[in-house]
C-alpha cells in the first residue's frame, strides 16, 4: 500500500482546537449590521433618497469648491454656474485607474480641494481686512494676532468660540472634502460606461466655452479657477522667498547712512517734535459721502482753532504699504524711507542698523527720544530700532479707566500721560516723541468722547462713557454703521491730538502726524486707494517755509489734488528738507 494512503487512514491525535467565541463588541455591531441591512430591505426607498441626497451633496460641495473665488463681493450665483476642467481630468482620472489607486488619488485630491478650500477662506478674510491675499509663506503668524484682535475686541468667549470653529471647520473641510471624492469616484466606477459618454460630453462643451468665450453675467463658463489658484499660491511662496533675498539688499543701501550727526537735520534744532500716527486715518475718512462730511468739518475749525493759537500746517497724501491693519508696517514704512509691505522685510529692517528717521534725531545726540506706545502690551524690542531712549506702553501710564474694544485706553488720556510723565518734565535737551495713537482702531465701538482735560485723573471718568456706547457686535457686520462710527473715532483722535497740541505746544513744538493705512474695506470700499493723510504743524513759520516746495495744502485737510508720494519716500524728502546732507551707505 502506498505510503500516503496509509497516512491518510491513520486516526488523528492532535487536540480539536474550539472556535474563538465572538466578544461582545463584535456581537453588538453584527447585531447592528444585521438590523440595518433588514431596515434597508424594509425601506428601498427612503435609503436610495438618503444615497442619492448624499451623493448631490458631495456633488455640489466638489463642484463649489472648484469654483469658489477668493474675495466675498465675487460671491454670486454666476460664479457658481461654471463647468470646472479640474472636474473634468478628475473624472477622467477615476475611470481609468483600478480600485484602490482610485481610492487613494480620491482621499489625497479631496484633501487638497479642501486646503485650497481654506486658502480661499483665508484670502476672503485678508482681502476684507488687509487687501491683499492671504501669504502661504509670511501670515500665518498673524492668525494669533487676529485671535488677540477678536478677543479684546469682543470678549474671551467669543474668541474661544470663534478659535473652535476654526478648528472644526478646517477638520471637517477637509475630511468631508475627501469621502465625497470618495464617493464620487465610487460613483463614477459602478456606471463606467455613462460616466464615460457624460465626461467626454463634459469635455466638448468645456472646450467650445471657452474657445468661444461663452459668458454667463458676465463671468466665463469654463473654468480653471481651482488650477489658477495653486498656481497663484505657488507664485507667491516663489515671489515671496525671491523677496526675501532681495529685499535684505535693499536694506543695506542707505542714502543718509553715513551722514554724520551734525549733518542730520540742523534745521530743526532746538524744537520738540513729535512724530503722531492715528489709527486708520486714511483718504476715505476726507473724501468718503458717508464720512467726510463729519471728519472734514472737524479738521477745518481744528485748523481754525489752532490758527487762533498760533499753529499752522501744511498737508499732503502718503500711500501706505498697507491697508486695513498691520499697523506697524505703515510705521516702519514711513520711519526707514523702505516699503515694507509684508512681515518678513519687517524682521529684516528691525533687525539692521538702516536709519529710522527717530533714529536720526538720536543720532545728533542733541534730543531726548521717547515713545508713547498705549497698543503695545508686551515687549516691544523695535524701540532699539526707532532710537528710542525709553517708551511707555499700555501698563506704564497709571491708566485704570475701560478698555475701549482693542484700544487700551482713549487717545486723550494717552496724551495726557505723555504729557504727565514725558513731555512736561524739564530736559537739558529738547524731545523727540514718537506717538501711536489707538482710538480709531476697529471694530470702532465703543467710541470715546471728550472730556475736561483737568477730569482725566486716571481715566475712572470714562466708565460711563464707555457704558453708554455702541457694542462691536452691534456694528461690526454693518457697512454703514461701521463708515459712521469710524468717521466719529477718527474726529475724536483727530480733536484729541489738535487740542493737547493747543493746550501743551509752544513756540518749539513740531507735530508730525498721519495715518498708517486706510480703514478696511467694509469702511473704504472694495477699490479704495492706500492714501493717507499727512500733515505737518508749527508755530515757527521758519519749519513750514522749509517744505513749501512740496506743494501741499494749508491746514489739516489736504486738497483732493495734493501731491501724493510713496510713504517709503518720506524719510528721505523729510531729511534733505530740513538740511540733511546724504553720505550714502552701500552693501
């Protein structure tokens, strides 16, 4: 007998091994499938309204994500109603690859339709805030700063709330983006043959669209927009790190780098100046239907009134590097003669020895610098740059009065103080003062109001002012109650800064003061240009005379017509005026 045939008939030994008993967690979801498939035979028709429901949404969500633009005033019904060639070479992809390459090509592509999702979000919010598009490279680290700016604008909760939904928002564009890939593609695979004749369908009629330019309200049927996107991201990380290099060339290169002190502004020794920027003080608050009015009438009998004390000016426009907020790049901008336009040339300039124009007044070593900063809340390390001896910030002036939505405190009280603590004190030396005013920073609600200055004490007197005002929330999604109350912030700063100067200027005093950048677009409009308001006031007819070559216009208001310079053009026109002599620094 063969010797496998008699293995084969040998009994077997070995131990029977029991089957492994179901645990209880696979025993309830069992249950649970069981139950669900009986519910869905039950119930065909209600489970092919819920498939087919989904699977409309995932429709719509891949097709509006597609399509949808990068600024909230080009969100209308038109923009939506396009035939995205992304969709088209997405379906066409699906159809040819086998399951599991698809699955994988469908959770990848849907995750970074839902990044760019969010890149378009985020370009929404800065083009409405700051006016220009959201930097891949340079703005995240502002995110933090808009987190602090919702918060002391409108409370700790809402700012957790809105950190929250942040966070789930992104979670679940995302995630959600990618199972409707998903789904589609699934879709796509089970009815290859339809899927097929509709994508090529899908293709012809894209091409004649946009071979023929074919419009709808005028917006373009065919589209690329999601394609166009990546590409502009992918521009500006290119753009942005090419400037990077460049821009640390530029800073090296100083006209007036190597002027020596007594070569530095001998026309203005001997007087105070005090260099002012006011919050969100731009063009639209002098020339806007819905402000003007208001803010005009203030700077004509501010002018006025300082006449009577014995106070002229000259005024012009600026454009600023920025627009909307980021404050400190309209500073810097106007201080180093440099166009800082982003945070990036801003390290760069903070961090070289490129004269600021503060800087130069301390280079002489003929004044004593200071500066009064109420926004500042942490350590400010700029002050080195600005050449500033010593500064104040928001918990350095005895203030214990309200916070005025982001404003620490009102403009009034902070001259006050500056008055108090800096400019009154004696000096073997006059002062140079660099002031950051806060009043007219948004949301522009609650809204300080005048009061005796002998009142001021340590600001208590503003509780009931600060009651009785307007809530953020009560405004701050409204355009025309936003445009009426930044026109009464502006009035107020403008009406603060004009009277400490009547009450506390003398013969010596020079007040430089301007905008950093226009207010955002809610309050300026979509197209508003980046001009600023500048003027310059003295009692010495001598410091006017310097600049009557400028063209600008007597008193507070400049003319529509006023020349109009780059604010990085400034610093240098500001030196040479006042007898600066150039002896240029080269990399």
């Amino acid at each position: 007998m063969p010797v496998f045939t008699r293995l084969r008939q040998q009994p077997d030994t070995s131990p029977e091994v029991e089957p492994e008993s179901p645990s209880p967690q696979q025993d309830a979801r069992a249950t649970l499938r069981t139950r669900f498939a009986d519910w869905r035979e039950r119930h065909p028709v209600p489970v092919r309204v819920v498939r087919w429901t989904i699977t409309i949404l995932a429709a719509v969500l891949v097709l509006g994500a597609l399509v949808l633009p990068n600024k909230e005033s080009a969100l209308h019904a038109g923009r939506f109603v396009r035939i995205p060639v992304e969709a088209v070479l997405g379906a066409a992809v699906a159809l040819v690859l086998p399951r599991r390459p698809r699955i994988i090509v469908a959770v990848v592509s849907g995750a970074a339709l839902g990044a760019l999702t969010i890149l378009n979000l985020l370009d929404m919010g800065f083009w409405e805030y700051l006016g220009r598009h959201f930097n891949l490279v340079l703005d995240w680290e502002l995110l933090p700063d808009a987190q602090s700016y919702v918060q002391d604008s409108m409370g700790r909760a809402v700012a957790i709330s809105a950190t929250v939904g942040a966070f789930v928002l992104v979670f679940l564009l995302l995630s959600v983006m990618a199972l409707a890939m998903v789904r589609l593609s699934n879709l796509l695979a089970r009815n290859k043959q339809a899927a097929t004749r509709g994508t090529l369908a899908a293709a012809v009629v894209w091409v004649l669209c946009s071979a023929l330019g074919l419009q709808l309200g005028g917006t373009p049927l065919a589209s690329d927009r999601a394609a166009g996107a990546v590409v502009l991201q992918a521009k500006g990380v290119r753009q942005t790190l090419k400037d990077e290099a460049d821009f640390q060339k530029i800073a090296k290169v100083d006209e007036f780098g190597n002027t020596p002190p007594s070569q530095l502004v001998p026309d203005l020794r001997g007087k105070d100046m005090i260099f002012t920027f006011i919050e969100s003080y731009g063009r639209s608050a002098i020339e806007d239907p819905v402000e003007a009015p208001g803010v005009d009438a203030t700077l004509d009998a501010r002018t006025k009134a300082l006449a009577k004390a014995g106070f002229h000016a000259k005024s012009g426009w600026l454009t600023s590097a920025t627009y909307g907020g980021s404050s400190w790049l309209g500073h810097s901008t106007t201080m180093s003669g440099l166009w800082i336009d982003n945070q990036n040339r801003y390290r760069t300039v903070m961090a070289s020895d490129h004269l600021s124009l503060t800087k130069a007044f301390a280079k002489t070593g003929d004044w004593d610098t200071v500066g009064i900063m109420p926004g500042v809340q942490k350590g400010w390390p700029e002050s080195k740059y600005y050449g500033l001896q010593s500064y104040r910030n928001a918990f350095q002036m005895g203030y214990q009065g309200p916070k005025f939505s982001w404003s620490t405190m009102p403009d009034q009280y902070a001259l006050q103080a500056f008055q108090n603590l800096e400019h009154s004190k004696k000096r073997s030396k006059p002062l140079m003062s660099l002031v950051i005013l806060t009043s007219s920073h948004q949301p522009w609600a609650p809204i300080p109001k005048m009061v005796p200055w002998n009142d001021l004490g340590d600001g208590s007197v503003f509780n009931a002012i600060h009651a009785a005002g307007k809530k953020p929330a009560d405004i701050i999604a409204s355009s025309p109650k936003s445009q009426a109350e930044y026109g009464k912030s502006v009035q107020y700063s403008v009406t603060a800064l004009t009277q400490w100067l009547e009450r506390y200027g003398n013969d010596n005093t020079v007040l430089v003061f301007l905008g950093d950048h226009q207010p955002i677009a809610r309050v300026s409009g979509n197209h508003a240009s980046r001009d600023v308001p500048i003027s310059i006031v003295a009692k010495d007819p001598k410091v006017l005379d310097k600049i009557s070559s400028w063209g600008w216009t007597d008193g507070l208001r400049p003319a529509h017509n006023a020349p109009v310079w780059k604010m990085s053009a400034f610093r240098d026109k500001f030196l040479t005026a006042y007898g600066s002599t150039p002896h240029p620094k080269k990399s």
